[in-house]
C-alpha cells in the first residue's frame, strides 16, 4: 500500500457542556450540509487524522466543501460551521522496475 500524506483537522470546541461529539461533513462540488457524508468523533477529542480517521470520506484529488457541527447529549446537533479542504487521496503509480547496464 502506498504510503499518503497525513493532514491534522483540528475542530475548535463548542462552548457548550453537554457536547459530546462532533461531525466532520465532506462533499465535493457543493456545500456541506447534514446529508453529506460524515465522519463523527466523541468529544472532547477535537483531531481527525486524514484519511486515517475518515475511512472512505476522502476518495479522490479534490477541494472538499467541508463542515463541522456539535452534537449534545440528546442528539441535537448544532448548525454546521462550513470550511474548505483540498485533499489528494491518490498516490503515484510505482515505477515499472530498474534496468541493470554494465558500464565500461
């Protein structure tokens, strides 16, 4: 497999208490709102390690209309901070091989 690039998401935390996680939305060609695909992490972790924590999310080379929201203890979820990513999910193809040449 080949070895991608790590990008470090940092969510700035609601100031609300009773959060207890956070959805990480991402689309492409539009912006994100809550049908886009997410990601969730429990609260009061504020980092997603992309494309680790996000398996599936990030699929191709793209700029990424991106969203974050909180959610509280009884599942209400607040509106989505919108931002934008721009994410190459897609790693060279390997070489062919080496050619060996005696040299005189």
């Amino acid at each position: 497999m080949a070895k991608l690039v790590k990008k470090l998401l940092t969510v700035v935390p609601s100031p609300d208490t009773d959060v207890v996680a956070y959805r990480i939305y991402a689309i492409v060609g539009a912006p994100a709102d809550y049908n886009s695909p997410f990601v969730e992490i429990a609260a009061p972790d504020l980092d997603i390690v992309v494309p680790d924590d996000a398996p599936g999310l990030f699929q191709q080379d793209a700029v990424y209309q991106m969203g974050v929201s909180a959610v509280d203890d009884y599942g209400h979820e607040s509106d989505i901070s919108p931002f934008v990513f721009a994410y190459d999910p897609i790693a060279p193809t390997a070489p062919g091989g080496v050619t060996v040449t005696t040299v005189s």
